[in-house]
C-alpha cells in the first residue's frame, strides 16, 4: 500500500496535519545508508544496537538490507515520557544483554533531538569497551541540539517540529504508520 493509501485507510487519518516523509522516500533513505553500512563494514563484527522503542521498525528494515553476518541487541532509553519535551534525563529501562566488548557497535536510533540519548547511551558503550561507536540515526533535528553528537549515518533533517509514525510516537500511538507524519494539535488532546 502506498502512504497515501495508508493515510487515506487508517482511523488516525483526521489526526495528521501532514506527511513530512513518505513510505516511498523512507525505504528508498534505508537502502542507501544499508548500502553505506555493507561497504564500511564487511568483514567486521558489526552489532547493531536498536533503541526501543522508536527504531525497532528503522531497524528491522535496515537489517535486512544487511546481508553480512551481523548481531543486534536493544537498550531503553528514557528521557521523554508521555510529553512531547524532553526532561533532560536520561536513565536506562532496559539495558543490552549483549557484552560490546570489542564490537563493532552501530546505534540505531529513531531521532536525535537534543542529542542527550545518543551522548549518554555513546558514553556507556565505550566504558563498556565497544571496539567502535557510529549512530545510525533516521531523523534528526539540528535546531534543537543542546550536545554535540556526530551521526554517521543519517536519514533526514527534520525542523523543530514533533513527528510520528514509522516507529515515533505520541503517547504509544501512531508507531505502524508507514510514513512520518506531523500531527494536527487536536490530535494532542485525545487520550
Ligand atoms: P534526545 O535525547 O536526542 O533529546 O531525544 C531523543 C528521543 O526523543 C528520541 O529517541 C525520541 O524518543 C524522542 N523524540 C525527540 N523528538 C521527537 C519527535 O519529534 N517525535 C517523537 N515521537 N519522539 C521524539
């Protein structure tokens, strides 16, 4: 189904103000930063490290672009709750099964806002001794940044605006949408 089949079909149609990036230009943005990954990685211990819940659907598309062996374990991050601002701290829910010790560690990440998460969970995996440290991330928003973090790989730029859908959320909402979207304020004040 094209995204605007899937915006025409879904009940939350009347929530969304409008597409900011379709089905179509998503998938087409996954393989080409899966395409990079296979070259700068082959024949290393790549482990992909996905953070829940956001980019559980960014990853699953992008591994299967990945056709070299590879591992991927999650942590939970929180530093957002059901608000669509950031409180500024940053504790872990769940943390990685995984020892990174001497691996190859790729972040997978939904967005980088203020840069917080990725600064904490990139400070933990080095302590940890990951042998190396990129972020993959799909969305980022420049103008909000408060730490300075380097995306390796990165998706799109996006403006200072609050976003769901292909694994965002607005209160565990809105995370199957194909595309990602901006909600109309209404949509903030249904429960
Ligand atoms: P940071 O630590 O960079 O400020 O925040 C990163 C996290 O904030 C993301 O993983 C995501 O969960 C949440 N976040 C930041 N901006 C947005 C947004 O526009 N939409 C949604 N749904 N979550 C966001």
């Amino acid at each position: 189904m094209s995204s605007s089949a899937a915006y025409r079909d879904t009940s939350w149609a009347s929530d969304i103000d409008h597409v900011l990036l379709s089905e179509e230009e998503i998938q087409e943005k996954v393989a080409e930063l899966a395409a990079r990954l296979r070259e700068d990685y082959a024949g290393r211990q790549l482990l992909l490290v996905g953070v829940l819940k956001g980019a559980a659907v960014f990853l699953s598309d992008l591994m299967r672009h990945l056709s070299m062996p590879l591992c991927i374990d999650f942590v939970q991050l929180r530093s957002y709750g059901h608000a669509t601002i950031s409180s500024g701290q940053v504790e872990i829910v769940k943390d990685l099964e995984w020892s990174v010790e001497g691996w190859d560690v790729v972040v997978v990440e939904d967005i980088v806002d203020t840069g917080r998460t990725q600064d904490y969970l990139l400070r933990q995996l080095h302590m940890r001794g990951a042998g190396s440290v990129r972020i993959c991330a799909l969305l980022s928003k420049p103008s909000r940044r408060k730490v300075d973090v380097t995306i390796d790989y990165l998706g799109f730029d996006v403006p200072n605006v609050f976003v769901v859908g292909y694994g965002l959320d607005f209160a565990e909402r809105y995370r199957n949408l194909p595309f990602v979207a901006v909600l109309r304020p209404e949509a903030y004040k249904t429960p």
